[in-house]
C-alpha cells in the first residue's frame, strides 16, 4: 500500500503541473489578430475572407457593430456570404484562445460596392 499512495501522489502532482501549465497559456507570445484590412466587397458577388491570428485563436465573433447584410462570421473566422447592400460599415471582432482564456480584439471597416 505505500508503494501505491506515492505512485498516486506522484499522478496527482504530475497532473497538477499539467492543468497549471495549460492554464498559462502561452508564454512567449500574446495573442493577436493579424489581418490589417478586410477587401472590399461587391453586392450580389460572394465574399468569402479568412481572417488570422497570432498565438493561438480558436473562437471568433462581433464584439460591437454589425456586419454589412449578407455577410455572417463563421466562429473559425472566415468572413462569409453574399452582400445586399452599398455601403461602409464598422464593427470590432474579437478572437478567443479556448486553451488558456486569452483574447484578442481589432476594429475593421468593410465596404461593400455597388455591382459594375
């Protein structure tokens, strides 16, 4: 039976350093959104743009503002659909680390064109 309780301490401590060392995150880096701009869209033309992250980035969605119409943002951040209306709109995305907690957040402006 000692044999078995030091090996179980063992387990445990090794398990704890586990969980604790996940819960930091990363280290070296802090997560970031990447993409500077978003391109223009067309109205009636599909947009389909995949925006990156830094360091991890897991879960993306609107933080503040709406998406132009016809534009959805899919949660593996890829900007998607197909635009209904002229016009330029503002909105702030955010991404999601689902590994440690960390976020990220960047404002975006998205035109939409009128078709030639």
């Amino acid at each position: 039976m000692k044999g078995s309780k030091s090996v179980a301490t063992a387990v445990g401590a090794a398990l704890t350093l586990v969980i604790l060392a996940g819960a930091l995150g990363c280290s070296d880096c802090d997560l970031e959104i990447e993409n500077s701009s978003l391109p223009d869209g067309i109205v009636g033309i599909a947009y389909s743009f995949p925006l990156t992250s830094h360091c991890g980035g897991d879960f993306w969605y609107v933080v503040q503002g709406n998406l132009p119409p016809g534009i959805g943002l899919i949660d593996d951040g890829i900007l998607r659909g197909v635009p209904t209306d002229v016009g330029t709109t503002s909105f702030t995305l955010g991404v999601i680390d689902t590994d440690n907690g960390d976020q990220a957040f960047k404002g975006f402006t998205l035109t939409i064109d009128p078709a030639s």
